[in-house]
C-alpha cells in the first residue's frame, strides 16, 4: 500500500487548479452554443431583410423616377406595374423561314434523315410592350414638353436632346453585341452614363426631362434597330426590340439616367 504525504495532495491541488483543461467549461460549452446560431439567424434575417428591401428600394426609386418626369405618384405606380408586366409581353411585327445549314450525310442512315436537316424553321422579329412600347411612348411625352412646356423657358432643351440622343445612339451601336440564341445585349450601365453627363452639363434644370427620352430611344436605336439585320442572320428563333439582352438597357437607361439627373 502506497502513503502519500499532505504535501504530495498540496501540490497536487496547485496543478490542478493551473493546469488548463482540455475540455471546454460550462461557461464555454453555452458560448459556443449560444453564439453560433445567434450569428448564423442574424445573418439568415438579413439576407431576408434585403430580399424584400431590395424590390421595395427599385420599386421606389422607378417611382421616384417617373414622378420627376411629371407623373403623379399613383401614375408612376400604374406605369411601373404596366412596364413590370409588360416586360413580358413580345409582340410579333415580323416572320420569316429560314433554312437549317445542310449537313451531308455521311452513312446510310443519315442520308435517309438529310431532309429533315435540312427542313426549315421559323423566325420571328417581335417588339417588347414593357421594354420599347411603353417606354417610347413616354419619351414622345417628354420630347412634346421640350418644345411645349419648356420651349421659351429652355430654348436649348430641343438642342441638347438631339445631341445627346446621338452621342447615346453612336455609343449604344458600337458596344452592342450579339449572343446567339439570346439576342442583342447592352451593358446595363453605358447609357445612363453617357447620357447623365452631358445633361447634367448643358441643361441641369430640365435634366430628367432630356435624360429619359435620350437613353430610351438611343439605345432602341444603336442597340437594336441598326442592328436588325444581325438578328435576322443570328441563330435562334428571332429577336425582340427592347426585350431580352436590351430590356435593362432600354428602360433601365432611362430610369437611371433620370435618377442620375433628378
């Protein structure tokens, strides 16, 4: 049998009570429980808070937007869902046939299936009602108010509209580009850009007015219309003005301009 000395437990309890446990305490046991799913729900509640903040900030900066182009506030809620809905909507203006590129066959079967290769197909060239419509028809609203409302106030307004539409027709035309299968695509944020600027610079009082008409319709324009001929030549099933690829830079273009300019 082994004696220990009182010493031997002194020291014994000295260790002890330095020694660092391996195991978490209590006090760290609930830290770690506790923490961890606080931090995780904290970040889950906001993702959620900004997926439903986010829709709710452009619905009012779109709002905003058409107010200062002089709608009222219940107008601009009506053309926001008109534009929303819109948006899907692609109206036939064109159809045309055209002809699978043949394929010779190279076995026996194949030669029996070559017709069908070679079978034709439809396209169709439509115009977008939330994308080109809607949009084009506010623009003339606008371009009106220039020589009307604006005329004697703003005698420049006419002339900084013209220029700046062209600058924006010219530099939607020459960054436009074409995907297959999707359309004619824009970067999003070229046309307000070069529209916001020279506004801004020639006629600031009467900005929002010239922004929207000039993003709108320069980027219909250079990004589309001049361009009609590569969508009738490009693979797919056709093409849509204003919709798909150029959507967010027609309409887009015009509310961020305005929103650049207001």
């Amino acid at each position: 049998m082994t004696t220990y000395s009182p010493l031997f437990f002194t020291f014994e309890i000295i260790s002890l009570i330095f020694k660092k446990s391996k195991t978490p305490t209590v006090f760290e046991k609930s830290s770690a429980i506790d923490i961890i799913p606080l931090m995780g729900c904290l970040t889950l509640y906001l993702l959620l808070a900004l997926i439903f903040l986010l829709p709710l900030l452009f619905a009012e900066m779109i709002t905003g937007a058409f107010v200062l182009l002089g709608f009222s506030p219940g107008a601009a809620f009506i053309m926001l869902l008109a534009v929303l809905i819109g948006s899907g909507i692609n109206i036939p203006i064109k159809t045309w046939y055209e002809d699978y590129d043949y394929i010779p066959p190279n076995s026996y079967f194949q030669s029996l299936i070559s017709g069908l290769i070679a079978k034709p197909h439809k396209k169709i060239l439509a115009i977008n009602l939330g994308g080109a419509i809607i949009p084009t028809l506010i623009s003339l609203w606008q371009i009106k108010r220039l020589f009307t409302e604006f005329a004697s106030s703003h005698p420049q307004g006419v002339a900084v509209f013209v220029f700046v539409f062209l600058l924006n027709t010219y530099v939607c035309n020459r960054t436009a580009k074409m995907v297959p299968y999707k359309g004619i695509t824009i970067p999003a944020f070229i046309p307000p850009i070069t529209v916001a600027i020279p506004t801004l610079l020639l006629a600031p009082d009467i900005a929002p007015i010239i922004a929207f008409p000039a993003g709108v319709l320069g980027v219909l324009l250079g990004a589309d219309i001049l361009h009609l001929n590569e969508i009738k030549n490009m693979p797919g099933p056709g093409g849509s003005i204003g919709g798909a690829g150029t959507f967010d830079g027609v309409f887009l273009s015009g509310i961020i301009s305005v929103f650049l300019t207001g």
